[in-house]
C-alpha cells in the first residue's frame, strides 16, 4: 500500500481493546460451558463424561482462535481477489443442504452438512463471505449506489435470493434477519438514499410476515411472543416452555445471581441451554451484574469495530469493518432480546459464548479481518508517525507488494 506521494503506508499496532473484549466473551462462554457440562454431558451422552461440552469447547475455541489469528496476520486486500470465489463456495455448500444423506437436520430445520465427525452450517460461512462480497462490490459502484435501477434493484435480488434460500430451505429466520440488516447497514454506508433504505425496510417486512404466515411454528412464535400466558400450565409447558423457561432463569437470578454451577433451568427446564439460550443461563447464574457486563463487552467490540470502519484506509475496508460490525451487534441483539421476550424467539447462538463449531469459528474469523483493517487506519498512521518523529525509528510496511494507493490523513 502506499500513500498518494508514494510513500509506503506503515502497518501499526492492531486494536487491542477488541481483541480484549473478544477474548473475555471467549472466557466467559469456557466459564459457562464448564459450569454447565456436567449436567448436559450426562443428559446428552448418558455417560459419566462430565465434561463432552466444556472439552468440545475448548477445540473448538482453539480452532477459531487459529483462524483469528491467520485472519489477522493476512492483508485484507486479499480478500478483494477471493470474495467471489468464496461466496460461490458458500453458494454451493448451501445448495448441498438438498442432497440427501449430506445434510443434518434438527428441530424441523435442515441446516448442517455431516461431514465425517464433524458437522458444518453453511449458513454461518454465508455471514461473512457475502460480507466480504458486497464490500467489493460497493466498491467498484461507487458512481452506480445511488441509482435505483443500477444500485437498489441489483442489491435486492441478490440479497434477498440469500435470505429467501435460508429462510426456506434452512428454516432459519434469525440468521436471514441478521444478513439482511447487516447487508442493509453495509448498503446505508455506502451511500444508498435514503429513500431506497424505506424501499428496503418496507419490502423486508412484507417479505419477513410472508415467511412467517407461511410457516405454523413461525406464526406460533410470534402469537408467543404477544402473549406468552407463562401463568397458564397449559400454555407455559408447551408452545410457551422456552420463553417462559428463559424469563424464569433471568429472573430468577437478581441482580448478583445464584452463583456458578447454580442454575436451576440447566437441569432439561430450559431447552438449548447451551446453544441459543445461554445468556438466560449466565444470568441465572450471575444476575443482572454479569448480564450488563456481557452486552458491554459487546457494546465496546461493536463500537471500537465501527471506529476502525471510520477510520479505514479505502472504500473496501471501511465497509467490510461496518458489515463484520453489524453481524455481530444484530446477531447479540437478536439472541439476548429473545431471552428477555423482548424480540420473538429465534434459534442463533450468541457470538463467542454459545457453544458450537461453525458459528463461533467464523466468528473469530470475521474479528481476525476486523483487526487487520484496525492496524492501516488513518488515525493511527498518522499516531505512528508521531511517535517515529519522537524517536522510534522502527519501519513496518503494509503489504508491500500492493501498490494500491489510500489516502493518509495528513
């Protein structure tokens, strides 16, 4: 990379803080599976292996964490030539959901594809290749985003072919509504008018209550969600168990919480206590103290990931900092509102804390991109050269074989 004058820009230090931040919800969700593993383990397995999800866990935190880091240490200029390439292969692994005896399915929903011991979720590797994709994309229509016919329409055919491949063929209406608004929030960025952002939301909720009146456990949910009638037997053991089960374990934890390996709702009260509802389980287990601790530290990783977008070096990584941003604020908003029936109950994990392979892997990944893009914003560059003035004289160069030029704040 190098400056208009052509001086080569220096990469700086990446930003700690949400390498932090990420690292602490890392810690947190190894805290809660460990309190949480005996009890599942031995449902799940019917063994004296009290340990399966905590030892699962951890592989599967040291997997994500390989790729945070190999994320990190590549450019992220390279994801310029390789973002249609892996959305074509994200593309394809979600076709390959409609080959029998490949895919897996669970609770109605067919969303994973078996391969060997392991299980992936294409929907997952969608989030953020189509994110890479579409900042490439804005990217070489700058002139064309403000257009309708040229900019909007395109836009929506092919974000909402995305959607409507997971919301029908996956049965996945949490993970369509996190890349529709990350997909959104990306296009708003990029300088869409604001009159196309009405378009969108308008089309989105007619299309989101066409998938919902369309599918009985989907309109179930909603009806729950109005009036979970948590009061009536008949209700809360049945269509009603999982939110009511959910505000039964937030409540009951207080404001300081019943204490590790205390909650009452893991013993097969609350379903996918480890998955999807994790955060009722952590505030079972540590009140609203551990709670608001939770959602701050995804506050400060989104704010901090939108204050690199700010500051990024070109179009292309400004936007692909928003759209990595995005996912994970609407991916815990989602999770953490339908615990408290704040939002109706869908089934996506929360970021960094739930247990699982795929979603928390590329997770790591999509922050690995995030910290890379941190280490050449402008504001920093300049930092740097601050502080080479006052002597610290040692030189990094920010793939050097790039001859892209960005402009540096002066």
């Amino acid at each position: 990379m190098s400056s208009p004058g052509g001086s080569p820009v220096r990469a700086h230090r990446i930003d700690y803080v949400i390498a932090l931040a990420v690292t602490i919800l890392l810690a947190a969700g190894l805290v809660m599976m460990y309190s949480i593993s005996p009890i599942l383990s031995h449902k799940l397995t019917g063994s004296a292996d009290r340990n399966y999800y905590f030892m699962n866990q951890i592989m599967f935190v040291g997997i994500g964490v390989a790729g945070w880091i190999l994320a990190t240490a590549l450019p992220y200029t390279i994801w310029r030539k390789w973002a249609p390439k892996l959305l074509v292969a994200a593309v394809v692994s979600l076709v390959a959901l409609l080959i029998p005896g490949l895919s897996q399915s669970s609770h109605g929903a067919t969303r994973w594809i078996q391969i060997g011991p392991m299980s992936v979720q294409p929907a997952e590797i969608l989030k953020i290749t189509l994110i890479l994709y579409l900042a490439l994309w804005f990217e070489k229509r700058q002139s064309d985003i403000r257009s309708f016919w040229d900019g909007f329409v395109p836009f929506a055919i092919m974000v909402g072919t995305a959607c409507f491949v997971i919301v029908v063929l996956q049965r996945d209406m949490g993970t369509m509504m996190v890349l529709a608004l990350s997909a959104m929030g990306m296009f708003y960025a990029a300088g869409m008018r604001t009159s196309h952002l009405g378009y969108l939301l308008a089309g989105s909720a007619a299309a989101g209550w066409a998938a919902i009146a369309l599918f009985p456990h989907r309109l179930s949910r909603i009806t729950t969600f109005f009036d979970p009638k948590c009061n009536d037997p008949k209700y809360a053991l049945d269509t009603s168990l999982h939110v009511c089960q959910a505000l039964l374990g937030v409540g009951s934890g207080g404001i300081l919480g019943l204490g590790l390996g205390h909650s009452i709702q893991v013993y097969g009260y609350l379903p996918e206590a480890a998955n999807d509802s994790i955060f009722a389980i952590i505030a079972e287990e540590f009140g609203l103290i551990g709670s608001l601790a939770i959602i701050g530290l995804f506050g400060v990783v989104v704010y901090r990931g939108l204050m690199v977008a700010r500051a990024a070096p070109d179009v292309f990584s400004r936007l692909v900092a928003t759209g990595i941003s995005l996912w994970l604020l609407f991916q815990a908003i989602i999770n953490i509102g339908a615990m408290l029936s704040l939002v109706p109950l869908t089934g996506i994990p929360l970021p960094f804390i739930s247990y699982g392979g795929t979603s928390l892997v590329v997770s790591l990944f999509g922050v690995g991109i995030l910290l890379n893009i941190s280490k050449y914003t402008v504001r920093e560059v300049s930092d740097a050269s601050s502080r080479q003035r006052r002597g610290d004289s040692r030189t990094h160069f920010a793939n050097v074989g790039n001859q892209r030029r960005v402009k540096i704040a002066r």
